[in-house]
C-alpha cells in the first residue's frame, strides 16, 4: 500500500518537502513506518521523539494503518 505523510518542522527539513509517500506492506503498523522511514533518513532516528498522528489523531506504535488513513509525522517542538 502507499502512503502519503505529512511532514512539519524538522521533519519537513529532513525529508526536503511537506510529503512523501511511503510504500508499506497491507497490515503494516505504525512502527513499521518509523522504521521504514528511519532507514530511509537515518537523522529521524537521531531525534528525542517523533509522534506520528493517525487521521488526526496521536497513534501507538501497534496501530494498523489503511491506505485511506491521514499520517503525519510530528516532531519534538520547543517553546519559550
């Protein structure tokens, strides 16, 4: 199944767009998109934390994930 995930902050930076479309197994998990997209930009692994939101909500790792689902991938944010 493919994917499109949204990107903010560094994310977007990392990956070079708001988008990007993931190729994934049917049944796949949120976990597996992680590790998917670490491997393929190996400086998300090197983040404190990285969220992923499923159809606007924030998703555990054992999720299932549907080509019709809205990602997002949601980085640490710092305030002040």
């Amino acid at each position: 199944m493919e994917l499109t995930i949204h990107l903010y902050g560094i994310t977007r930076d990392i990956i070079g767009g708001s988008k990007k479309s993931v190729q994934l197994p049917e049944g796949a998990r949120v976990q597996d998109l992680l590790e998917q997209i670490r491997k393929d930009y190996p400086s998300l692994a090197e983040l404190k934390s990285l969220l992923v939101a499923v159809n606007e909500e924030y998703a555990e790792a054992d999720v299932v994930l549907t080509e019709r689902d809205e990602v997002a991938l949601i980085p640490p944010v710092s305030g002040g």
